[in-house]
C-alpha cells in the first residue's frame, strides 16, 4: 500500500447532504479498491485563483488515503465524471 493525498474541490452550491454524499462516493471507491482513508480534513469554501466549470468559490476536502498503485487509475476515472467535483488532484506522499 502506497499513500496518496487526494484534494478535491467540490461544486459550492451543494447543501450538506448532496456534500456529504459526495465525499461518502469517493470514500466507497477508496475502500472497494482495496484502499482506507486515513484522514479527512475538510478545509471549507475558498475562493478559486481562476475560474473553473463558471465557479469561482469551491469547497475544499484533503483525503490522506492508503491504496494499492494500481488502484489510483481507476480512482483517477471515477473522480473524472463525478460531477460535483469541480477539480481534483492525486499525489503520491513519500
């Protein structure tokens, strides 16, 4: 098992529950990769550098996770059409 930070930005009109489902998604994926989530810091709503998907505010999630190297393609996939996501990044932590 590798560890990875996933940061994603999520679309800043969700309410709390389509909010919470969301990350409930990403985490469900997590863990049907064979990964776990070792935190979850919700950083809150930010204002955007530029604007992305005719957003300029996004709310924040850092997800420290544990995934197996093969796994973060199929990660990489399903965040790709997820469509509250506005941005999301993958980085390997040494």
């Amino acid at each position: 098992m590798h560890k990875y930070e996933l940061v994603c930005i999520i679309h800043p009109d969700l309410d709390e529950t389509a909010f919470n489902g969301a990350i409930d998604k990403v985490k469900g994926w997590i863990s049907d990769a064979g990964g776990s989530v070792d935190k979850l810091d919700v950083w809150g709503r930010r204002r955007l550098a530029y604007t992305v998907r005719k957003q300029r505010e996004g709310q924040y999630v850092l997800l420290n996770v544990s995934l197996p190297p093969s796994a973060t393609a199929g990660l990489d996939q399903n965040l790709r059409f997820l469509e509250p996501v506005i941005r999301y990044m993958i980085t390997s932590v040494e």
